[in-house]
C-alpha cells in the first residue's frame, strides 16, 4: 500500500524518526481512506449497487482494520526501530521483485 512508500518519503524528505514517519503516514492513509470510501458510496447507484452491499463489507472488514491498529501501535513501541526498518524493507523489496517480475 501506500505507506510503505509515505513512511520512507518522511523519512527522507521531512527527516522524520521512523515511529514518526508510521505514525503520520497511517494519519494520512485514514483520510485517504476517509475520501475514496465517501467517494465510492456516492456513486454507487450509478453501478446498480446498494449501499446495504457496501455497509455488509465495512462491518466485515473493519473489526480486522481495527484490530491491526491497536496491534501494531502496541509492537511499534516494543519492537526495534532497527528490525522494523529490516522488516519494512524485506517487504518492499519482495513488492518490487514481484511487479518486475509479471
């Protein structure tokens, strides 16, 4: 997603702490987020769809959604900048492979 790329922009361009840089690329996820969801609802009826359709998917995928923040607020503040940083960067570099790849 997105944040791979925000988190290392603010790191880079802003000189953001790596917790500072997670932390303000998931406020800036939410409010994206925010947008495409008001965006997509108020077009629906021009797909023949109905917003019970998409108000079934929001409560099946938002106890996940919110489960995962308070998980990985929690590690962030337990795990190693160092081994975040390695982990986060193993995974960019699987993404890339993969998109070269195809």
């Amino acid at each position: 997603g997105g944040g791979f790329l925000m988190v290392h922009l603010f790191q880079i361009l802003c000189n953001y702490r790596l917790k500072n840089a997670i932390a303000t690329s998931s406020a800036v996820l939410v409010v994206s987020a925010a947008v495409g969801a008001t965006m997509k609802i108020s077009t629906l009826p021009q797909h023949h769809e109905h917003i019970k359709d998409a108000l079934i998917y929001v409560a099946l995928m938002a106890p996940t959604g919110m489960a995962g923040a308070i998980i990985g607020a929690k590690l962030l503040h337990r795990i190693n900048v160092t081994a975040v940083r390695t982990v986060m960067t193993l995974l960019i570099l699987i993404a890339a492979t993969k998109l070269v790849l195809q």
